[in-house]
C-alpha cells in the first residue's frame, strides 16, 4: 500500500459501467518525510508522478489515503473490472516514526 494525497480529480465523458459507484481522483505519493503532517496541511507535490486511482470511499482534495495497486485492487469486486489502482483507506491522522538505523 502507498500513502498519497489526494490532489485533483479526473472527469471522463464516458465510463464503463462496471465503474458504477466510484469515481476517478489524481493522487500524489507522500515521501516519509511528509507523513507526520500530512493530515494537518496540504503537502507539496515532490515527486514527479501522479497516480490516477479508483474511489468509492468519497476521498476529497486534500485527504490522505491508502493505495493499493497491481492485481490486488480488484480483490474488492466480484466482477471483472481493468483497474490498476484503488483507494483503500482514508487516514485521520498518522504517526511515523523512522527506524534507527
């Protein structure tokens, strides 16, 4: 699982109906740096990519979520459904404490 901040969405003008229920959000992946405040502010964008993830938990611009991505995002659907990424969870807060090396 990623940890990303929610940065946009994506709308489209034709959908799939397997899709049903969800939406399309722009999310940007988090260095370990940016977790312990990341639920407190809006971070800035560092990396140089953005992943476009399929939500039906209603993330909003700003929220921290979990990503998970490959085959095992489809694990949530009894259907067939082409998705490589999907939001899993929507952090309130997070603690992270780097190991001690």
């Amino acid at each position: 699982m990623r940890l990303c901040q929610v940065i946009g969405r994506v709308t489209l003008n034709l959908q799939d109906p397997s899709y049903k229920g969800g939406r399309w959000l722009l999310a940007s992946p988090l260095d370990p740096a940016q977790l312990n405040d990341a639920c407190q502010a809006m971070q800035p964008v560092t990396k140089q990519f953005t992943l476009v993830t399929y939500d039906n938990l209603g993330a909003g611009e700003g929220d921290i979520v979990g990503v998970v991505e490959g085959a095992e995002a489809t694990a949530p659907f009894d259907h067939d459904i082409p998705i490589d990424a999907i939001t899993v969870a929507i952090f309130d807060t997070i603690s992270y404490q780097p190991p001690i090396s």
